[in-house]
C-alpha cells in the first residue's frame, strides 16, 4: 500500500510552516504589510532567529500531541471524536452520494451506538483502503488535521512572542488575527476532509 505520509505529505507540511515564518517575519519586524524584496527582510538574525527557534517549538509541541488528541481539536469533541463514529447515524444519510437502503440491504441492521458505527466503517475502509480516491481523502485528512493542530500551537506559543518582539503592537496584533483565522480555517478544513472521507467510504460500499 502506498505511504499516505509519503515525500508529498512531508513537503506540504514544510511548505506550511516556511509560509508562516515569513509570515511571522514581515508582520512582526516589518511595518505590518507583506515585503517585495523578501532577502532584505530576512537577512538580520534577530528576524530570522526568532522565527525558526519558533517553527522548531511549534513543531516539537505538536508533534507531542497524539492522533486521539488532534482529532478532537479537529472535531471538537471530548469522546468519539473522529467522524467515523457517527457514520451511519449522521454522516451518511446527509451525504446524498450515499444509498443508505442499499448500505442495510448489504450490511444488515445499520449500528447506531457509537463505537460500534466506528468499527463497522473502518471495516468497510479497511476493505478499499487502496483506492486512489480513499488514499487521497484519508492523505488530505492527515496533513489538514496536523495543520490544524499546529496552526493552534502557533497560536499559542507565537502571539506572545509577535508582541514581545516586534517593535509597535499593530502588526503583532494583525499577526495574532491572521493565526486565529488560520487555525480556525485549518479546523474547519481538516473536519470537512475527514467528514469526505468517511462518506466516501460509504458511498463506496454502497455502490458495490
């Protein structure tokens, strides 16, 4: 089977956190709007330095959380958090690509307690987990929900930092905003991709 954290997965990933040190860079040492000449910006250490000892915690903080952990940030929730738990109860019947008849008329009395729901339908992935299509989805899913989760963790460790450096506080409050809607869009993402994945799943099992 393919490696869904394969060479892609990795440079997509580092492409996301070398776009958030310029980020952090032109927003927090320049004058608040992003720079055309980006080596002059980024040639004096104590621009640089910052921004790279930052991406580094960033990334040995997230990278602390567990797959569990991410999927509730994700999906903001405590218990049974990923998507797959609520597959058959939710999920599938919204989803119009979905033939839920056909899915019972295959697999039986569908399951509606949770864990339950989750088991079935990793049976079903487990089944067609080489389809260029699920290896997709479920790749994206990844790499979205760990940009999720470090998109917090900036949010955490360097808004604090962008007032303690930068030299007036309106560009590290606009870097502060800008980390907000980013974790925010990069949740939002990871959720609607995860959701894609468990009801393409289904979609296929439907279909035959």
């Amino acid at each position: 089977m393919p490696l869904i954290k394969g060479p892609t997965y990795q440079a997509r990933l580092a492409a996301f956190f070398l776009v958030n040190a310029l980020v952090f860079v032109a927003l927090v040492f320049g004058d608040g709007s992003l720079p055309t000449n980006w080596a002059e910006v980024i040639s004096p250490w104590k621009a640089t330095l910052p921004a790279g000892m930052g991406m580094v915690l960033v990334g040995i903080f997230s990278s602390q959380l567990s797959a569990d952990m991410k999927a509730k940030i994700v999906f903001r929730r405590r218990k049974h958090a990923l998507p797959g738990h609520r597959a058959f109860s939710e999920l599938g019947p919204a989803d119009p690509r979905v033939d839920m008849a056909r899915l019972e008329a295959k697999l039986g009395t569908l399951p509606t307690a949770l864990k339950a729901q989750n088991d079935t339908w990793y049976g079903l992935y487990h089944a067609m987990r080489d389809e260029p299509v699920i290896l997709g989805l479920h790749g994206d899913f990844l790499l979205f929900r760990d940009c999720a989760a470090a998109a917090w963790c900036m949010l955490v460790l360097l808004s604090p930092a962008a007032f303690w450096l930068a030299e007036h506080w309106p560009p590290a409050a606009l870097y502060a905003l800008a980390l907000l809607a980013q974790a925010m869009l990069a949740t939002r993402a990871a959720r609607d991709r995860g959701e894609r994945f468990v009801t393409t799943v289904l979609a296929f099992a439907a279909s035959g």
